[in-house]
C-alpha cells in the first residue's frame, strides 16, 4: 500500500519529519549516518565496512567514521568476521531497531498529516 503525494508534499514530510528528528532531544544524525543506518536495516546482511562503503559509494574511513557514532549511540555495532579476519560485520542493535521504528511512527503520522 503506498500513498502518492504531490512533489510540494513529499518536501513537506521530508521537511516536518526532519524537524522533528531535530527537535525531539535525540541526537540527530547526518544523512550519510541515517542512510548506513537504514542500509543495515532494510536491506538483507550480512553488513561489512566495504560493502557499506561501496553500497554508498564512500571510502572505507568515511563509513568506519560514520560507525564510530552509530556505535557510540548503540545503533550499529561492529565485530570481525571469524571467518575472514580482514572483514568487519555491522550488526543491528535493539537499540537501533527502536529508534527507527520511532522514526517510522513519525513518518507515518506526519504523512497522514499532510495527505489529509
């Protein structure tokens, strides 16, 4: 199921969820940490520092500079791969999974918001 909204709409949401992320008290996080964060989220594991890095595009550093913050918030977590030693596993958190599901409330009702 999913609702069509009209460009200006789609920029309000985006807009009005962005505020709210910013206002909430949590500490927001950039759009290269939110779009790793929803990589290991969304899309099947396992996870690792190059594939992140050339799912995004982006150097090896700039994701392990990313993960250094979503680590230090619980999002993500990092181990090494037993199997392969050279190869870092990103891991989703309890922590992590909560906070996009408040993410995804928001969304859902800043969405309703505007479509009414």
């Amino acid at each position: 199921m999913g609702i069509e909204i009209r460009p200006a709409q789609a920029l309000r949401l985006w807009h009005d969820v962005t505020m709210s992320l910013v206002t909430d008290g949590d500490q927001d996080l950039t759009s290269r940490q939110m779009a790793i964060l929803l990589t290991v989220y969304l899309e099947p594991p396992p996870h690792t520092v190059r594939g992140l890095a050339a799912r995004l595009d982006v150097t090896k550093p700039v994701i392990t500079r990313a993960l250094d913050t979503l680590g230090a918030m619980k999002l993500l977590s990092r181990r090494r791969d037993e199997a392969d030693r050279r190869n870092v596993v990103v891991t989703r958190t309890v922590a992590g999974a909560l906070y996009l599901e408040r993410i995804g409330d928001t969304i859902s009702v800043k969405a309703a918001e505007i479509t009414r």
